[in-house]
C-alpha cells in the first residue's frame, strides 16, 4: 500500500458520510440506508446529480433526455434507490 493509503480511505470514508448527509437531508432516506442502497461515493453523486435534475422546473422530456444522457450513473443510481421501494 502507498504511503498515503490509509489518509485517501478516511478521506473517501468522511466524503461518503457528508453526501450520505446530504442526500438524507431532502429525501426520506436516513444516512444509514443510503449507505446501504448506495454503497460507493461515485452512486451517491451520481444520486444527487439525478435528485437535482428532477426537481428542475423542466418538462419530463427534458428530464428523460438527461436520463439517457447520463445512463451509466443516473441510471444505475436510480435503479439502486429503487430497490428502497422493491
């Protein structure tokens, strides 16, 4: 391991829980099941880039259309959230 390993975890483990906080913030979602349904940092960005897009005041269209865009991380983000419901 590099000799910065153990303070890029702590770093990437601190940056989780503050979106986690985020999220949880406007959402029904409480940190602990974020952490469970969108276990990676890159899932809870990914989360919350779709979060904004929705409540845009923009048609559904528009909103379907960055959904294809951004099919690999929306995408996947939303189908994680949706397991919340499942």
């Amino acid at each position: 391991m590099g000799r910065y390993s153990d303070a890029a975890a702590n770093a990437a483990d601190l940056t989780n829980k503050q979106l986690a906080k985020q999220i949880a913030s406007f959402s029904r979602f409480t940190p602990d099941q974020l952490d469970a349904l969108l276990p990676k940092q890159t899932d809870k960005q990914a989360f919350l880039d779709l979060m904004a897009e929705v409540e845009k005041e923009t048609d559904i269209d528009t909103k379907l259309a960055f959904l294809r865009d951004n099919l690999q991380t929306a995408g996947k983000a939303a189908l994680l959230a949706l397991k919340y419901f499942v």
